[in-house]
C-alpha cells in the first residue's frame, strides 16, 4: 500500500459519548497533577520562613536550628514506619497465600471480608486500642526483654512502666496497613496464570513448592506495591501514633525505653492547636518534609516495580 493511499484513509469519527469520556478521563488526570503542585507550591512558599529567619526568634525551635528539630521527627517517622512494614509484609503475604491458595472457599469469602473490614476501623480506634489495651499488655514483655535480651541494643532498656514506646506505635501500625497489603498480595496471587500452577504440581512440586516457584516469582511486583502503599500510610499516619506514643524527642533504636522519637505527622497534629506565627511555619516545613519523603518511597517502589515489568503470564 502506497504513502498516499495510507493518508486518504479517514480517521474514525467519534461519537459524542467518546469525546465525553476522553475529556473527562484527561481532565481528571490533569486535576490531580494540578493539585499535587498546588500543595507542593503552598508547603514550599510557606516553608521558607521557618528555614530563613534565625532561630532565636521561632519559640518552637528551643534555641535549636530548624534541621536540628526536624532531624527527630524523621528519624522517628521512618523508624517507626519501618518497624510495622518488617512486622506487617511477611503476615500479610502469608493470610494472603492462605485466602488464595489454601483455604476453602466459604473460609478464605469470610476471612478476605474481615482483613477488609480492618480498613474502614478510624485511626482513633486503633490510638485507643493501642493507648489502652496493647501498651499495658505488652508492658510485662519490654521487661522480660530487657532482663534477658538487653545485650542487644534494640532492648537494651531501661523498660518503658506504660509500654507506650515505639514498638508498640509500630504494632498498631502494623495492623492498619494490614489490610491494604494483604488485600493487594491477595489479588495478585490470585492472578497467577493457572497454567504455571499446574505444570509446577505436573512435576512433582508439592503446594508449597509450587507457591514458591510459580506464585511468589509472580506476585513480587504486586508484593511490591503492597509494601509500598502499606509504608506511606504508615509515614502519614497521625492520630494513633500521637495517641499511643510516649514521645521525648530523642533519637535511639531502643525499642522497649520510655525515651522514643516523635514523628512528623503526630508532632504536627499535637503542636498546631497552640502554635502561632512562625511556630507554623515551622510545622508546615516539616510536613513538607514528610511530603518528599513519601514522593520518594513512591518513586522508589515504581523504580523497583518496572526492573520486574518483564515477568508476567505471558512469558
């Protein structure tokens, strides 16, 4: 076919309802790129104060400089999400393998309804549980850690007398992001092209064997993903960590001590209602702060993500 009979080829004419969907489907794409740089524009312009007016002027600071008081606040922020992705990612995929792969049929429909419910349960109800039922529960356990395991400077104490510290902020977290994880892994798992499965058990693997060889090497980038959103709620989360952790603004890996870092969000829901005037500056900087820090998490599990695009069914 020559060039010029290629172009006298008319384009197809779309229909109203074509133009309407495309529209839309650009203009909500648009939106949100609109509104990211909004909130990025507003957290740099009023972020700039905090950082350029001398310390002694900004009450919040201490006489300390601005780097110096957030420097806690993202160690606590990511150390705490870290402790509830370690915790939450190996459960998670092992209730999704089961839902997928190993339960019936009516107990893996009950069991995928109630991991989802833990969802739709508001953050303040896991501050409460956590504040109230956990600490005191795992209390007992800081201090049997640090009478046989304080060699390891993870539970090296003194042991918290309210168990409020940072593992505790950890546990709770890991049981919101849970259900995020868990539902992720347990639709990617279920995705596995049914062929790969049975030639696997065709050779003799057993059900494990098969999960391990077939299922697993699928799911990776779904895995992934998982993680990933499961650790930026856990960077953002606010009123549970603000209400089970017993802050003191030091910077330790000590698990079971009474001295824990704060994190970012918890710092700003707990210090905005009595600050003013630069005070929020300097809390709309360090929110900035979480702001990147999550923008990079992001772009690092797409990074991750695309090295293993090139597994999938059809190979």
């Amino acid at each position: 076919m020559s060039t010029e009979t290629v172009q006298s080829i008319p384009k197809p004419k779309l229909r109203p309802g074509d133009r309407i969907f495309s529209g839309s489907a650009l203009s909500a794409g648009t939106l949100i790129l609109i509104a990211l740089a909004a909130i990025a524009a507003f957290l740099i312009i009023q972020s700039i104060p905090a950082i350029t007016t001398p310390a002694e002027d900004i009450t919040i600071l201490r006489g300390t400089d601005f780097f110096s008081y957030a420097f806690p606040l993202v160690f606590g922020t990511l150390w705490a999400a870290v402790i509830a992705l370690v915790l939450a990612t190996p459960l998670a995929i092992g209730i999704a393998l089961f839902i997928s792969h190993y339960a019936p049929r009516r107990v893996a429909a009950g069991l995928g309804y109630i991991i989802d419910l833990l969802a739709a349960v508001p953050s303040v109800v896991f501050g409460l549980w956590g504040g109230n039922v956990l600490a005191p529960a795992v209390q007992p356990a800081y201090s049997w850690l640090e009478k046989n395991l304080s060699w390891i400077p993870l539970f090296e104490g003194p042991a918290s007398g309210t168990g409020r510290t940072i593992l505790t902020a950890g546990v709770v977290l890991a049981v919101m992001i849970l259900p995020i994880i868990t539902a992720i892994c347990r639709e990617v798992f279920l995705q596995t092209p049914v062929l790969h499965e049975e030639a696997a058990l065709a050779l003799g693997a057993t059900r494990w064997e098969m999960i391990r060889v077939a299922v697993l090497p699928f799911g990776r980038a779904g895995i992934i993903s998982g993680a990933m959103l499961g650790l930026g709620r856990a960077l953002g989360e606010t009123m549970a960590v603000a209400m089970v952790l017993s802050a003191s603004g030091a910077v330790t890996f000590n698990l079971i001590s009474s001295q824990n870092p704060s994190t970012i969000a918890a710092n700003i829901a707990l210090s905005f209602p009595e600050a003013y005037g630069l005070n929020v500056n300097v809390l709309i900087a360090t929110g900035l702060m979480l702001f990147v820090i999550t923008l990079l998490v992001n772009m690092l599990a797409r990074f991750i993500i695309n090295r293993r695009k090139d597994f999938s069914g059809a190979n």
